[in-house]
C-alpha cells in the first residue's frame, strides 16, 4: 500500500487560515442556496462549470463570463421551453 507523501517529516500540510475561511464561507454559501431554492424552487437552473474557481478569484473574470455564456448557450432548448 503507498501512502501520499506530502513533506520531508510526512505531516500533511496546515491550511491557512484564509483557506479555513474561504471554504467556510462556500459551505455556507451552499447550504443557503440549497435552502433557498428547496422553498422556492426555480423553473430553471443555469449552472456554469465554476469549480475551479475560487473566492478569490476576481482576475478570472472573462474566463467566469465565458462559463457564464456557454452554460446559457448550452440551456437554450430548456429556456424556450419555458417561454
């Protein structure tokens, strides 16, 4: 069996505590928009591919916008659906 190696003395490494933060501010992010939505749910939901994308990321502004419209390109049959 091999075991990951992360350093010289093999302790994994400690986030930080911004790391600590940031997830902690996703997870909740999360949980509300679950919560949000269970009560009152869309019609339709348009989710682009952001899960690369960090809460820092602001300089990932085009590449996000891009995801943004290839995700509605990709939901067109659903929203004429709708309409």
């Amino acid at each position: 069996m091999s075991w990951p190696s992360w350093g010289q003395d093999d302790t994994p490494p400690v986030p930080s505590l911004f790391d600590v933060v940031a997830s902690s501010i996703n997870i909740m992010q999360v949980r509300i928009t679950r919560s949000r939505m269970a009560g009152d749910p869309p019609d339709l939901v348009i989710a682009p591919r952001l899960a690369d994308l960090g809460l820092m990321d602001f300089h990932k502004g085009e590449q996000t916008i891009e995801e943004g419209r290839l995700a509605v390109e990709r939901s067109v049959e659903a929203l004429a659906a709708l309409f």
